[in-house]
C-alpha cells in the first residue's frame, strides 16, 4: 500500500514538475548555477591558497624552521645554532621531513669602488636548497656555488639581477661585503661573482644573493657547523604542526644522547636555546590571508544560498496557493496530511536532484578547464599582485578539487534547498479538506 | 433493516468573525443501503454542509453521523482520511480530478492508493470506463476532456472504489440539459446494476423528479415533506 502511494507520488512530484516549465527551467538555474559556482570558487580559493602556502614556504625557507631563540624576530648575526652533519642525518631521518638545508644568513652591504647595494646574502647548501626551491633554475648566467669552491680570489657569490645594474658589476667581478661579524665587530670580506639570478620579482632581484655555506661563515667569522638556520622541507600532505613535534622531538633526543659530544647542544661554550618554527608561525600575515579569503568565500556563498532559498520557498508558496484546489481533492480522497506534504517535498527532492546534477556538471567541467587550460594571474590583473609580501605575480590560477568540502557543499545547498520547501509542505497540510472545497463556489 | 447511514440531530455552527452562522440546525434523517437519493434546497440552505459531514470531511458542532456501526462524526485527521479512502466516493461539481494525471489514472487513483496491483486496476477500470464511453479517450489528461468526461471519470473512480456510498455534490451543475441527463441516466443504472448507495445535492428540478427519494432542506433543517419517507 505504502509502495503504491509512493510511486504513484512519485509519478506525480514529476509531472508536476513540468507543468510549469519556465519555473522550473528558472529554479534549476538558479540552484544549480549558485551550486555550480559555489563548487568553481571553492576549487579556485583552494588552488589560490594552496600555491600561496607553497610560495609562502618557499619564501619562509622551509615548512618547519629552526633557530636559534629570537633569531626569526632579531635577525641577529650572533644569534647562532650548531648543526652537526650527524645531526642534520639524524633530522633527514625524521618521519615526515623531506629535506634539511642549513643556512647562514646575512644583512649586508656589498660595494665596489664606485657603488654599494643592501643585499640579503644566503649562505647555503645549493643542493640541500632544491627540494624546496631551486635557485639554479632561476640562473641567467654561471653557476651556483659548491661547496669547497672559493679561496684567495674570494669566495663565490651570486647576485639578483637587480643588485648587478645597482653596482654595474658583470661576471668575474670582484665585490665587498660589510656586516655586523658574529662576534659584533664590523667586518668586511672579499666575494668573486660567479653567477646572476632572476626570480621573477623586481624586489627579490634587488636584494638576492647567494654564496656557500664557507663564504658565509668566513665572512661573519663562524666556526665549523655553526648556522643560522636550519629549513626543513616536509611532506605537504602532513600538517606543520606534526612536523614540528617530530623535529622537536629528534632535537631533545640529540641533546640528551651521546651524539650531543660532537656539537650541537652548545655555541661557545653555552648551551643554546633553539625556537622551531612552522611556516605558518613564521608567515602569520598569509595564514591570516588565507583565513579571511576563507571565511569571506563562504559568507558569500552563504548568503547566496540563503537568497536562492528563499526564492525557492517563496515559488513553492505561490505553488501551494495555485494548487489549493488539487490538495484539497487529494485530502477529500483520502490522502493524508503528511502524504501531501510528502508530495511536495518530493517534488523538491526531484528539483534539487535534477539542479545538484546540472550544478555539479558545470561546477566539474569549469574544474577541469581551469585545471587543464590555468589562468595567468598577471594577465588577468595586468599588475603586480602580492599578498603579505609574496609575490604572486608570476602565479598561474588553477582549481583544486577537494572531496570533502565539495561533498560538504553539495549536502548543505541539497539540505538548504530541502529546508526552503518544508514551510510551504507545512501550510500545505494545514488544509482542511472542507475548506478546500469551498473553492469551487 | 438498520440503516446504512444516520445523521442523528446534527448541527453545524461556523464561525464568521463576530456572529456565528448556523448552516444546519438539527437534522435527523437515515439512509437505506441502495437507495439514491436527492439533496434539494435553496442556495445556502445547508447542503454541502451536510454533505460534507457525511462524507467525513468535516466534523459537526453538535449531534453525531454514523455510517454502519463507524461514528465518523467523531473521527480527525488521518483516520479521517483513511476511512474517506476505504469507504466513501466523492463527485464534485468541479475540479474533480488531478491535472498531471491521465484519465485511467485519475480512475484508477483510489484503487492506487489502496495498494490493489496494477493489473487488478486495470481489470476493474477499464470496462467501467467502457461503461461510460471513454474506452478511447483513457489516456487523455484532464484539460483534454469535456466537463461532462471529467465528470464521468470521476464517477468511474468513485465506483471503481466499491464504496459503501458516493457523495455527489451538484456533479450536474456545470453540465448542459443533454449532458446532466446521459449522466444521471448512467448513476441510476449504475445504482441498480451495483447496488451502490447514491446521495447527491441538486438544484435542478428535472433531476429531483427522477430520484427515487428526495430530502429537502430550509435554512439548515428538514423542510416536510421527506417523500422517501412517506
Ligand atoms: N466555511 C464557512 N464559513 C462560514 N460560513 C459558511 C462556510 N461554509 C458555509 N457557510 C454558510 O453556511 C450556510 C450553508 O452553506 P452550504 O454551502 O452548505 O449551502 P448549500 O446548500 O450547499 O448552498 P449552494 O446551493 O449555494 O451550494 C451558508 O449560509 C453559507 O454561507
Ligand atoms: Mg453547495
């Protein structure tokens, strides 16, 4: 019996739901055109903040950081960690990390007879640096400094196009560096250009520099393994946090155990405290971004939910008062309150089948184009864009999808559109089957 | 023999803003199994009221109707609906069946709602609509049909039901002389053949003088006299 009235329900929710096409043609765009653009921005959004997370690593040095304490808000040059080879293993080793690049950082001033220019000068492992960022793919002319190479003629460094026009110094030149020397006494040393590198950004040309990790420590007056900074580049798809507590955790078993005899617990003498950093601690400003760009992106597909809702509850209660006359037979006949209902929300289920299935098509195939085809952000804008500090010029827009918030998504529009239709089913059961009757006078 | 139907001293009261409109003021009157009877009375004079009360679609102020041994005056709500459903057939004057639904379909809907198999519906729709001449016209929707189709339709859905009795408010009343008369001629004989028990309100006096029984109202009581009764 129950069986029999659904289907013939069933039939009926269908037919009615052509009986006025242009509503319907108009409702299944509406739901399904917000659905479908709610899925597209949300493929967008997470592409956007995923490569900004990328650059943002990238640009913080690593996903996890470690410092001596102070150094990431200081920036001191004293302000030094050890870094054993046994221990840089033992953190390659640690479940999650990828890579581990040692680093030596310094602010300084790099002159020739005639000119000077600011530059940030790295001290690094080029082939520790690649896992996260490569410089030797950005190098328009030379080559990135080994390890061992330098000596009396200087040691190699490679500079940002821009600081090369600021001193017009071409290959081969010879260059000073003037910094703050570990131990505060202002030094100078002697640096050989070997190489120019262009990121892409105007400002990073400016300021980039490159050198080994000897050049570097040579040059502040560092000692052995000593370094500034250790960047570590981990598995995406785990989260910083856990990465950081595994990096803690094999930094404590260090100074605990016998390996701490050959370095790493103590600088000159002290023991030093480090501070270990996720990216998103070094880089609060993105992290911020990605939350209000987050939090905005769904207000609005909120609202514009909530809109579409009502105009959906609002068509339905002008289908229930046209329809008066016929809920008023189907009670007559013996069909109950909550079966009429039923019918309407039937009726709507059938809609938001058919809108979800024309939404998700189009949601997907605009997915997928971008996927395939990406959009050039600066072609887009015409400008340089940047978000606290990072480039993003040279950034290429594409659509990632994510199962559980599309799936997320589609459960809340397909509920909302279902919620819009029960008042409407409500009144419609509030009929008495004599009042209805009355109609026909 | 106990009457199918008694409508014991009903009253019905409906509320208009600040006065009360009494629409039947105490009616008392039985229903044989079989019988056909007319409904007559002056506009407003109460019977759609009654009808109504009757065919278990609305409840009375005062007074109680029981159909058998079931007081369907005291029955709400689904189990109103249910026994609506399992017993009673309905004609209105208008608007009788549902749009989106074909003319077999429309006949066949109680039956549907029943739960009786698709070919048992068939089966027993078909040759009424036979019957009734629509044989070629069963997979029509409403708007395809003529007012007195529509109307023969609903007659067929009502009998295809086996009701303990079909309720007809003026199901003649939007038809032309012609029309009313092929289908009070097709009630009647359905009434014989069947022996399905017939009550319908009417104005049209041609109508009434066929009618085996006629019950007259005033004002929302018995006018004298009930011919059937005599
Ligand atoms: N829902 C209602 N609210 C208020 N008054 C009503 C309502 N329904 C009927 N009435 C009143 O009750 C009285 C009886 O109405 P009813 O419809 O039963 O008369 P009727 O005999 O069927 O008339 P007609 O021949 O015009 O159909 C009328 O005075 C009518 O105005
Ligand atoms: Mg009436």
């Amino acid at each position: 019996m129950f069986k029999s009235t659904v289907l013939v329900m069933f039939l009926m929710a269908w037919r009615n739901l052509w009986r006025n096409r242009v509503r319907t043609l108009i409702l299944i765009s509406a739901i399904g055109g917000s659905y479908g653009l709610s899925l597209f921005s949300m493929g967008m959004g997470d592409d956007m903040h995923g490569s900004l997370a990328d650059k943002a690593g990238e640009i913080a040095g690593g996903h996890v950081l470690v410092h001596a304490k102070g150094f990431h808000a200081d920036r001191e040059s004293s302000q030094i960690i050890d870094a054993p080879p046994a221990l840089l293993q033992l953190l390659r080793a640690t479940p999650g990390v990828v890579e581990v690049a040692p680093r030596v950082l310094i602010a300084g001033l790099l002159t020739t007879s005639e000119s000077s220019a600011p530059i940030m000068l790295q001290g690094v492992d080029t082939d520790r640096e690649k896992a996260l960022f490569d410089p030797t793919s950005k190098l328009t002319q030379g080559v990135m400094p080994k390890t061992g190479d330098g000596g009396q003629l200087g040691h190699p460094i490679v500079l940002g196009k821009g600081v090369m026009a600021e001193l017009s110094v071409k290959l081969g030149d010879r260059v000073v560096l003037t910094s703050n020397r570990a131990d505060g006494e202002v030094g100078r040393a002697l640096f050989l250009v070997t190489g120019v590198i262009a990121t892409g950004s105007r400002d990073l040309d400016r300021a980039i520099a490159y050198t080994n990790l000897a050049g570097a420590r040579s040059a502040l007056g560092l000692k052995g393994s000593q370094v500034h900074e250790l960047g570590i580049v981990a598995d995406m798809t785990l989260a910083s946090e856990t990465i950081k507590t595994a990096v803690l955790a094999t930094l404590n078993a260090w100074d605990s155990g016998p390996g701490a005899q050959k370095g790493g617990k103590t600088v000159a003498g002290k023991t030093v405290t480090r501070e270990v950093l996720t990216w998103q601690q070094a880089m609060p400003e993105i992290v911020g971004f990605i939350e209000i760009d987050d939090a905005f992106n769904y207000v609005f597909l909120i609202v514009l939910f909530i809109i579409v809702a009502f105009a959906i509850a609002n068509s339905f209660l002008m289908v229930v008062m046209e329809r008066v006359r016929e809920f008023g037979l189907l009670s007559a006949l013996g069909v109950t309150g909550p079966r009429i209902a039923g019918l309407l929300i039937l009726e709507t289920a059938v809609l938001t089948l058919v809108s979800l299935t024309a939404g998700f098509l189009l949601g997907f195939t605009a997915h997928l184009a971008l996927q395939h085809w990406g959009l050039d952000v600066a072609e887009l804008y015409g400008v340089e864009m940047g978000v606290g500090g990072i480039d993003m010029g040279d950034m290429v827009l594409r659509s990632e999808l994510r199962p559980v918030k599309w799936l997320t998504a589609t459960v809340g529009a397909g509920t909302l559109v279902m919620l819009s239709a029960l008042y409407p089913a409500w009144k419609a059961t509030r009929m008495a089957p004599s009042e209805a009757m009355r109609f026909y006078e | 023999m106990s009457a199918l139907i008694r409508v014991q001293d009903v009253h019905r009261t409906y509320r208009q803003g600040e006065i009360d409109v009494h629409a039947l003021r105490g009616v008392t009157v039985d229903l044989d199994k079989g019988e056909f009877t007319a409904l007559a009375g002056p506009s407003g004079s109460g019977k759609t009221t009654l009808l109504n009360l009757i065919g278990c679609l609305d409840r009375p102020t005062q007074g109680r109707v029981l159909i058998e041994e079931d007081v369907i005056s005291e029955m709400t709500g689904t189990d109103a609906a249910n026994y609506r459903l399992q017993h009673i057939g309905f004609v209105f004057q208008a608007y009788n069946l549902i749009p989106v639904l074909t003319a077999r379909e429309n006949a066949e809907f109680i039956l549907q709602l029943r739960g009786v198999p698709p070919e048992v519906r068939k089966a027993t729709v078909m040759p009424l609509l036979e019957r009734v001449g629509l044989l070629d016209m069963s997979e029509r929707r409403p708007h395809e049909l003529s007012g007195g189709q529509q109307q023969r339709v609903a007659v067929v859905r009502a009998l295809a039901a086996k009701p303990r009795l079909v309720l007809a408010d003026e199901p003649t009343a939007n038809l032309d002389g012609e029309t009313s008369e092929a289908l009070l001629d097709l009630m009647l004989e359905l009434n014989k053949e069947l022996g399905v028990t017939f009550l319908f309100s009417t104005h049209d006096s041609q109508v009434i003088e066929r009618c085996r029984r006629v019950i007259r109202l005033r004002s929302g009581q018995l006018a004298q006299p009930d011919e059937g009764d005599a």
